[in-house]
C-alpha cells in the first residue's frame, strides 16, 4: 500500500499529546543513541498513518521470558488488584494453571474487584464449560468469542475469525501481552538444563509487561472487542485512571482484526523491514509468509542488511512445520540466515529492527494471524529496549542450528514431498 507520511510524527504522554517541538527531541534523542537507521526518518512517520494510535512516552517495559516468569508476574498483579482484572486469550486450559488463575480471578471477584473474560471458543474447545460456569456463577463476567455453536452467536456466525490475543490489563495501570497463553504447558522454563520428551514439551515464548499511559491504548482495545462481540454491559468501574509517567520507553499498542481492510500489524512489520539498514532479526513460531513478505526480507538482504530467522526445530502443527521450511529454499539462496531453535517448543512471535524498533505479541508470520485472527502487539523504540531483545535472540541461538543451503538440498524426498504438500494449504494454515 502506497502512504506517504503526512506529518511529522506527534509523541503523547500522560497529559495528551507533546508538542512537535518535544516530539522531534524525544525521537532525535532515541535516533541518536542507536544504530544507522531509517526507523525515525522513515518508518514511524508511515507506522502512525497505519495504526492511527499514538507512540506513548512514559512507560516502563519489562521483558518476561517463560512462562514461569510471565506467570509470576501476573499472578502479583492479579493479587494486586483493587478495582477491575480484564483478561482477553485464546487458549485457557482447565489445568493446574488454569485453575489458578480461576481461583485468584473468583477471589478477586468476591473480594469486589470487577473482573472480565474474553477466551477463544476454538482456542479454548477443550475447556469444558463447567469451568467458565464456575467463574461465571462468582459474578465474572465471561465473554465467548465467536461461539462455535451458532446458536450461542451474539452476532454473525464467523467460524473462520478467532481471538488469537494475549492481553491481560489490572486496575488500568499495568498490562501485559505476549504469545502465552494460559496452560500448564508453560511450566517450565526453556533455558533449563531439563529437555523436552516425547511426552512432555518444553515451551520457549516471550511476553512483557508493560506500566504507564500506554495502558489506555490496550484498555481502548479491550473494550472495542468486548463491544464488537457485543458482550453484556461491562460494570461501571475506573477502566481509564488518570495515567502517570511510570518510565521512559515509547509504545505503541496495534491490535488488528479481519473487520479492517488490512492487518495493522503486518503492514507495520513490513514498513520496519522496508526501512531496516541494519539487522533485521524475526522469531516466529508459525511462518508461512505471502509474497510481500518473502520480497520485503530479499530485498532487505540485497541492501546489505542482516536478515536473520528464527524458527522450530520441533513443533505442535506438522502442516505448518513442513509449509514453513517449504520457504527455506529461497530464502537461504537470497542469503536469508535461518536458525531452527532445539531441545524446545518455539511459541514466541517477536522482532528487532536496527536495534531500536522491537515488537512482542501474539501475531504470527502467516495467513491465519494476517487475514483471519484477532491480534495485538507493543512496538517498544529505543535501543536499551532493543539491546534486550537482541540478547535474547542471540541466547535463542546458542542453543539453535543454523541452516546451510548445501546442507538443506541433500534433505530427503520424503521431506521434500511433505513440503509441496503443506505448501498447498498455506493459506488456511
């Protein structure tokens, strides 16, 4: 799509909108400190025509790798809680996390604390309804998104259209987004000396957490779906505090959904790729990309930029794995790196760009997140951020293998028969 940036790029904080003046200091400042980059000049400018929400200054961002850690986190800010706990996911397992956080989402409740749930009626098909009963019997107020039953269908019955999002805000101070979901296949964490087993995966993703006025960003977003799945009317409680500066990092929160014209997120990742001059270094758990993408990563390659992926080396989906590695070929002949992470389930969907534009969320590389799916990411600016997340990527490949093209074409038949295969689906996968 053809945007030219119309205006200079307008930062907000806790009060509203900054001035161009502090705006053009606050970007000239993060420009500064990091690499040779077009991101500034080009790239944010085109981000805000396609999002249409702001960059907000003031927040402060904490990396969560794990689930261990991700569910800690949670966990003291669901305990925490004084007013409202809004929770929006695709998968919630009645397990032993799952139960948790049932049991601290129904004490919330009776204590006074309104709380509201989103969950995926395909993500969470295995869930059985007693389980969302029991919340709903404590005063939770309980959203199905696009019922399975289309009898139980508040609106029109879209099978295809899922809520693939992670979000989950408390009191409208604090929220956090990611791949996780809410299972006990997160138990463990992947950078421990234990390995997966045939009957027990270990599952490596990426979360944040995130405090500030950017909150009122993912709060709007909330809301708007709840609204959208016309959802009973939620309980009047402060879903919109007076927001204070809690940090120094700029975000932006983008949620897409199938109802626009195009995935904000998507189309936001690949202004980033078109603007990289540097590094470009993407994790993904699902990638089966269109045309656009596989040009934009090329060509980023031909203008001499480091374009490096990393993906499963083992995974929940076989159609997708074989549909995925199906794209190696020509990626590794246009000089893409191509790392395949071992030992574990890869799940996190993330990306850093030049070192200083990173994003975190629950959308993956292929159709189903682009055309079909619900999603929301934080893109986080600045290259203390970034230096964390390229950190994390290069941990991830220490315990990864790199893909050589003259060792990918002596792969077998058989493999090579399974990839045709799954590439005729890659549309619907």
């Amino acid at each position: 799509m053809a945007l030219q940036p119309a205006r200079p790029v307008q930062l907000e904080g806790a009060q509203g909108p900054l001035s161009a003046k502090q705006s053009k200091a606050i970007l000239a400042k993060l420009e500064k400190h990091g690499d040779d980059t077009n991101i500034f000049d080009k790239h944010l400018a085109l981000e805000a025509e396609i999002v249409g929400s702001p960059l907000v200054v003031g927040n402060k961002v904490e990396l969560l790798v794990d689930g261990p850690t991700t569910y800690d986190a949670m966990f003291a800010a669901i305990e925490s809680a004084k007013d409202h706990i809004n929770m929006e996911t695709f998968i919630i397992e009645d397990d032993e996390i799952g139960q948790r956080f049932a049991k601290l989402l129904i004490g919330k409740q009776q204590s006074g604390v309104q709380v509201n749930l989103i969950y995926d009626s395909v993500g969470s098909l295995n869930t059985p309804k007693e389980f969302f009963k029991l919340l709903q019997d404590s005063g939770v107020n309980v959203l199905e998104f696009n019922p399975i039953n289309p009898l139980a269908a508040r609106k029109g019955w879209q099978f295809n259209r899922r809520d693939h999002r992670k979000l989950l805000i408390v009191d409208g101070q604090v929220a956090f987004v990611g791949g996780i979901n809410i299972s006990s296949v997160y138990s463990s964490g992947s950078f421990s000396n234990s390995r997966s087993t045939p009957s027990k995966q270990t599952w490596r993703d990426t979360h944040l957490r995130m405090a500030g006025p950017v909150v009122d960003e993912f709060q709007k977003l909330f809301m708007a779906t709840w609204s959208e799945q016309k959802g009973d009317p939620l309980v009047p409680k402060d879903y919109f505090p007076e927001p204070g500066s809690k940090g120094n990092e700029v975000v932006r929160a983008i949620g897409s959904s199938p109802e626009e014209p195009y995935s904000q997120i998507y189309v936001t990742l690949l202004s980033a790729i078109n603007s990289a001059e540097t590094r470009v270094c993407l994790t993904n758990a699902y990638f089966v990309p269109d045309p656009q993408l596989l040009a934009a990563l090329k060509e980023a390659v031909q203008r001499g930029v480091e374009v490096q992926l990393l993906l499963p080396g083992r995974t929940d989906s076989v159609l997708v794995f074989y549909a995925s590695r199906s794209f190696y070929d020509e990626l590794l002949n246009a000089g893409v790196k191509i790392h395949e992470r071992e030992n574990v389930l890869l799940h996190a969907k993330t990306a850093v760009v030049d070192g200083v534009w990173s994003t975190i969320g629950s959308t993956n590389l292929d159709w189903r997140s682009f055309i079909n799916n619900q999603e929301i990411n934080a893109v986080i600016l600045g290259q203390g951020f970034g230096e964390q997340m390229q950190a994390l990527f290069e941990k991830d490949l220490e315990s990864s293998r790199q893909i050589t093209l003259g060792a990918w074409r002596k792969r077998s038949m058989i493999d090579r028969i399974k990839e045709k295969a799954a590439r005729l689906w890659a549309r619907w996968l």
